[in-house]
C-alpha cells in the first residue's frame, strides 16, 4: 500500500544524518540549460511540441459550441471547443483559407466557428461546412479543407493537448500519477482560483523552485516553513520524468491523523503531497485543495507562471471565507518564490555561474533534466549541456521502500 510506504520513508527521512548509502553525487547541471537559445529551442521542438501538458478544464466549454483558445504552447495557437456530440476536441486555431485565426476571442460560445477573416465556416468537429462563393474556388473538396486536428484527451475534468500525433495515449504518459490523483475525485471539484505572471526567468528556473522543500525554511520562514518539515519529505521519482513529494506538517502526527477531511487518501490527509508531471505541471494539494501551477515558457529567460486552483463545490454564492483566505495565502506564497526568480535568471546569465550543484533533497529536479535529454535525445544535446544520467535505479518501484534501512 503506498500510504504506508510513504510514511515509513518519512520517518526513514526524518531520522537519517546522512544521504541514502549508494545515493550519488549528482554532476553540476549545466547553467547554459538556462540561459542558451539553442538549448531553449532543442527544448521547445522536442519537450513542448510532443508532450501531453494541460490546456484548461472543462468547466471552460461547458456547452456544445463553448470554445477557449489555448496560446501557451510557443507558436501553437489552439482552439478547444465542446462539439455537440459533448466531446472536447483541439484544432489550431488556423483557417484553411488563407490562415487567419478562426476564432480571435479568448473564449466564447459560437452556432457555427466562422473565420472572420472571409467567413469560412467550420462545426464543432472541424469539419469546413460553409465557404462564401465556393464556385470561385473552382475544382475544390470541402472535405480535405477541415481543421487541423490537435490531440486531445481528458483526465477527469482536466483537458491535455499534444501536439505529436503519435504520442502515446494520455493515461499511459501519466503512469502512477492517473491513479494517484484519481483518489482525490478530481472530477468532483470546480475551479476556485486563478492566478498568472510573466517573470523574466527561463521556465525551469521557476517550476526547480517547486521541486524542492530545501528553501522554505529560509525563503518561506513564515509561511510554508512554518507549516511543514522539510527534513521529513519523500520523493518518488516516477518512470517518463514525473515525481511525487510528501512532506510531514509540522508537528502532525502521520501515525494517528483525525479522521475525514479532503483529499481523501491517507497519502493526501496525512502529508503535503505535491506531484510533477514532466515537463511543466507541478500540483501541490493541501487541506480542500489542489493548485495545478503551469510553467509555460516565453523564451530562454522568460516564463509565464500560470495556476488554475481547484476544490470541493462549495454550492452557490461567493466561495466560503475560509477558502478565500488560505488563496490569498497561497498569492503570498507564490509571490515570495516569484520575487526571487528574476534575481537568479540575472545571475545565470552573467556567466559567471557555470552550473547547479544538487543534493539529494533536490533530485526530483535532476530527474526533470534526465528526462528533457532523452526527449531531445542524447546525441543532439548541444555540447557541454549534457546531464549526465544516472537516477534511473532510483525510480520508485511499486513493491516496497526502495531506499535501504527504510
Ligand atoms: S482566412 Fe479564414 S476565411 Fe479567409
Ligand atoms: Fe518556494
């Protein structure tokens, strides 16, 4: 049972004075994964443009016709929109005719997707139904002309995209993590919070600061650091670059938890559970809720942090205060990690840092740049910005502790 794993291995955690026997000395990661262009387009080319990552939740195109547009994949303009058989589907946002945005507003709700440029007219499914003048176009096939297709799958309310038309289906890419948060009831949960912010710091540098419980002491002394101990954390790396955190809350006691609460799931009442899924989505779920918090790349030294908060319905009216307070909360924490970003991109780039130096609290980060080498494949990782790997023995395995002594 994985409840019980993971808190002996916090109690493991918490009482060593050393690292793991056979733990290994991680190499330096390269500061130019940081701040090189051809890195950063390696990066986009082959870890954004072929990996399952979020798009919005469902709640967004409640109605056959309510559509999104989806803009945070760097030159991929994506359209959702809910066709009236109530399947979710993705297509770029890109007539047929002469390329122009079908749709040009963030969000709304259409009878028929109509180009504003010449009014082509395309349904709910992609398919060109309607073109002004078709005669003048002379021998033409409506049908070859419908909206690229985007992949597009659901994970429990939450709506995926990929843009590699052979990608693996979603529930495989997620290994563990699909059951994991199953046990939440996802599904079940509406959206209670929003939040978003351009940073001028290269997209790693903002979800590493996530990875970690290493800095909260010192950057979150008040807030976080007061709320959990980081010596008492568990990390499973997870096949395809993914990982898990549980932390202890202070003072709390794992063996004997009051009963009830949400998330339900020993695992999520009892720790801090905080989950990656490679490349860019990092959710850290707490006392009724969970904030999925996206890291979206803008360029090599700029990212948008993007959070969509969830939690229990809580019925009509404005949410319950209690709710409202612990997001204000979480705005001041998220703002004492933002005000720290920039400062440190500034500092990567001025080359005289030549590289990140982990320990073995930080590994979920070495397990992040493992998996962007073997996305872009070994051999064409620029020269010198190679991690070297060497965590894959350390992946969780699902038939006990893997660390010995535990
Ligand atoms: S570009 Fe869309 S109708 Fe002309
Ligand atoms: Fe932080």
């Amino acid at each position: 049972m994985i409840d019980e794993r993971i808190f002996a291995e916090i109690r493991y955690e918490r009482g060593r004075n050393d690292a793991p026997p056979g733990f290994p000395s991680m190499p330096e990661i390269p500061g130019g994964r940081y701040t090189r262009q051809d890195f950063f387009d390696l990066e986009v080319e082959h870890v954004f443009r072929k990996s399952w990552v979020m798009a919005g939740h469902v709640e967004e195109v409640p109605a056959p016709g309510a559509y999104k547009l989806f803009t945070k994949l760097l030159g991929a303009p994506i359209l959702i929109v809910r066709g009236r058989d109530d399947v979710v589907r993705a297509f770029y946002n890109t007539c047929r005719h002469r390329g122009a945005p079908v749709v040009k507003d963030e969000a709304g709700r259409c009878n028929v997707l109509r180009c504003q440029y010449h009014s082509w007219a395309y349904d709910f499914d992609g398919r060109l139904i309607q073109v002004p003048d078709e005669h003048d176009f002379g021998d033409f096939d409506k049908e070859a002309r419908g909206l690229i297709p985007v992949r597009c799958e659901i994970y429990r309310g939450v709506i995926f995209v990929n843009q590699d038309p052979d990608a693996a289906p979603l529930i495989d890419w997620m290994g563990p993590l699909a059951e994991e948060w199953s046990w939440t009831g996802l599904e079940t949960l509406r959206v209670d919070y929003r939040w978003s912010r351009i940073i001028d710091c290269n997209w790693k540098c903002a979800l590493d600061a996530f990875q970690e419980v290493y800095h909260i002491n010192t950057l979150h002394g008040a807030t976080v650091g007061a709320m959990l101990e980081y010596k008492a954390a568990t990390m499973g790396l997870l096949p395809g670059g993914h990982s898990r955190m549980c932390v202890r809350y202070t003072g709390a006691d794992i063996d004997n938890a009051p009963e009830g609460g949400w998330p339900p799931g020993e695992m999520y009442r009892r720790t801090s559970v905080a989950q990656t899924l490679w490349p860019c989505l990092n959710i850290p779920w707490g006392p009724g809720t969970g904030k999925f918090i996206l890291f979206w790349p803008r360029g090599v030294a700029e990212c948008e942090v993007e959070v969509l908060g969830v939690g229990e319905d809580w019925g009509d009216g404005p949410l319950p205060a209690e709710r409202a307070a612990n997001n204000e909360q979480f705005d001041n924490i998220l703002m004492e990690d933002v005000l720290n970003l920039e400062a440190i991109q500034a500092s990567l780039n001025s080359g005289a840092f030549t590289g990140m130096m982990l320990n073995y609290q930080e590994r979920r980060i070495y397990w992040s740049h493992e998996q962007i080498d073997r996305a872009i494949g070994a051999a064409q990782v620029p020269e010198g910005l190679a991690v070297t790997p060497m965590l894959e023995p350390w992946v969780e395995r699902m038939d006990g502790p893997q660390v010995p002594g535990r």
